[in-house]
C-alpha cells in the first residue's frame, strides 16, 4: 500500500490481523522492506506486521536534502497516524533501530517495546560518513558494494547476500545519501537517558559496523534492556541467521505484557494473553465448543490461569511457556503437553530449547518420561509441518 503523508509518499506493506498488536519493522540503510522476508511469516501469525521503506528507499518517495533521525521518526509517527495506530512494537535493523530508539525517545506514548538489531547509539566516525555520502552522491551505491557487503554478511558469496547486493545497487543514491547523513549528525546524547520501554538489543556475532561494546553500551543505557547474539551472523542477520532472529524477536515480543487497557480486566486479559499463546483458532474453537457444563471452567481458567498467572511481569512469556511444557511432561498431561508445543509457534520456544528442557526432564523427573514427551514432541512438530 502507500501512504501519503505531506510531500512524502510512504510505501509499506501490511500483514497479519486487524486486530493483532501492531508490529512496525525498520529496514537498515541501503536495503527495503524486504529484509524482513525472513521473519515477516511467523510474526504476522501473531502480529499485524508493519514493514514501510523508509524515505529515500524502495517504492517510498525520495526528496532532497539531509535527513536526520528525528525526522525519519516523525515519518513514523505520521504513518502511524495514518494508520489509525495509537502504539506499536517497533523493530529496527542498522539505521532502522536507531531511527526506532529516537521514536522511543520523542514520542514514548507510540512505542510499546523495542527490537534493536545491530544498531548503536551512534555510528563513527563522522568522517567515515561523509566520505561515504561523497562517493555515493558522485558514482551511486555501485561504488559501495565491494566494501560494504563483507560488513553485511559472513560470506558475501550466498544467494541472500547476492540478494542484498542487489537491494544496496538498486537504492536511489540521494536517498542513501540523504540517509547516510542522519547516520552521520546522529549523537548518542539525543537519545541516552530518554528511552524507557521495555528492550532486547539483538546483534550478530561478526558484526563490524555495531560490535559488541556498542550494543553493550545500547543495552545499559536502557533500563532492564537485554542483549542476544545470534552466533555465525553479521550486520544484516535476517538471512545468514534468519531463524534464531526469528526466535529471539518472538521471545521478546512474547515477553511483553498485554496493554494496560486490556490488563485493567483480568477476563480480557486473560483471553487476549490465552490467544496470543495459543492462537486465534484454537481459543475460538474452544469458545465456539463451551457448554453449560464446561462454561463457568472455561470463564475461570481464562479469568485466573490466563488473566492472573501468564500476564504477571514476574517471568517473560517464553520462560512460563518452557515451565509449561516440562510440567505437562512430567505430570503425563499428553494433550495439554501437545497444545503447549503447538503454542510454541507464538511463545518462540525452540526445538532446541524443548530438546534441553526434557533433558532436564530426564534427569529430575526420569527417562520414560522424558522419552514419552519427546515422541509426543516429535509427532506434534510433524503435525505442524503439514499445517502452515
């Protein structure tokens, strides 16, 4: 779709429910929406998935000049108004997550948590910028690619790194220019000290351009914030290491408690956490199926389990559902063991994680059991393959 907001014309593309928590998506410097091809599927199953190309990128309108950072975030303050959006999550790779801390900063009622993938506080040195933004505005991002692909990925030869090379050259070079700008004047006082919601800083192991003590020094500038390092990947992980961002973002997102609006009632919260967890589907075929008989069972687990216990700030979302599923395996509760697998499309619990969980299983609560759980598991990921 696009989005007219002032002289700028906004392109974006929406998934997922209406009526899902919005989720915007900022792409990095030198790319587009589509980036976020990887993750886009197993977000919007959960999320109403917002992914605009910023100014100056991919269908979105290039206008000249500089750009700078509290510009780029009032574009997504305008885009959300156009939306009719009060608050989102917001997602923010390279400049994306810079653009999404100035957001956080300026205008803290929009933002509900913060993903910030291989970003920092700010990009030196400025030099390095302008040298950059001279070359590009003379040559275009031809001349860029042969230094900048090694920085985006481990092995610049793969399929999805020739993908990214092809996003950088087919970048309009005012635009990446314009953008390289706001990377160049941006300063870590503008935004240090003035963000407030809940953060996961994510980056990859290799990366160049935002290494470790940048998201280190990221992650303690904001209050309760975490950091995950997603092993084998670079600046741009969202192809090399497409899955483990996937669950880590979803781990997060999970993480996060209902709005205050909803959490006011615990029957409405419990109803909105059940479905986030479980799924639109399931909980509507329970509701549909509810009887006198099971009715007022149904209300309480909702209002109680649901409304009380997984909504409580206590323990993050995919903690509660790894305590979940190795309860259910060690007390033998197949269908509800099962139901917590499925659940774990929505909660980001992993195979792997699963796998170290009835390890554990083994180990305090005996081996048949573990055994079983994993036969279960085994048959219930299986199921899942066959129903996207």
């Amino acid at each position: 779709m696009f989005v007219q907001i002032g002289d700028h014309l906004v392109h974006c593309v929406v998934e997922g429910e209406a009526e899902a928590p919005p989720l915007l998506l900022l792409h990095s410097i030198g790319t587009t929406q589509h980036v976020w091809d990887p993750q886009a599927p197993a977000l919007a199953r959960r999320f109403r998935v917002i992914r605009p190309d910023m100014r100056g990128h991919g269908l979105s309108g290039v206008t000249p000049g500089d750009y700078t950072m509290a510009g780029l975030a009032g574009d997504l303050v305008a885009l959300l108004d156009a939306l009719g959006i009060e608050r989102a999550h917001v997602a923010g790779l390279s400049i994306g997550g810079r653009i999404a801390q100035q957001l956080a900063a300026d205008a803290p009622e929009r933002v509900q948590s913060l993903l910030l993938i291989d970003t920092a506080l700010e990009f030196p040195e400025p030099s390095l910028w302008q040298q950059r933004i001279d070359a590009v505005r003379q040559h275009g991002t031809e001349a860029l690619v042969e230094a900048v692909m090694p920085r985006w990925v481990v092995d610049p030869t793969t399929p999805s790194a020739q993908g990214l090379r092809r996003m950088l050259l087919r970048t309009d070079r005012i635009g990446y220019a314009a953008a390289a700008a706001a990377l160049r004047d941006a300063r870590a006082e503008d935004v240090r000290g003035r963000i407030r919601a809940p953060a996961t800083v994510i980056m990859g192991e290799h990366d160049p351009a935002s290494p470790l003590p940048a998201a280190e020094a990221l992650r303690d500038s904001i209050p309760g914030a975490r950091l995950v390092v997603l092993p084998a990947a670079s600046h741009i992980p969202n192809y090399e290491a497409a899955e483990g961002l996937t669950a880590a973002m979803l781990a997060h997102l999970a993480a996060q408690p209902p709005e205050a609006a909803a959490a006011a009632d615990p029957l409405e919260a419990g109803m909105a956490v059940r479905r986030a967890v479980l799924g639109e589907a399931h909980v509507a075929r329970a509701t549909a199926a509810a009887t006198a008989l099971d009715a007022p069972f149904q209300d309480y687990i909702a209002r109680n389990v649901w409304g009380q216990i997984w909504t409580r700030p206590g323990l993050p979302r995919h903690t509660r559902s790894l305590l979940t599923l190795a309860m259910m395996a060690a007390l033998g509760r197949d269908d509800e063991f099962a139901l917590h697998v499925r659940a774990t499309r929505q909660t980001g619990v992993t195979p792997e994680e699963l796998a170290e969980v009835l390890l554990q299983l083994g180990a305090y609560a005996g081996v048949p059991a573990a055994n079983h759980a994993l036969k279960l598991a085994k048959e219930t990921y299986r199921q899942m393959e066959d129903v996207p």
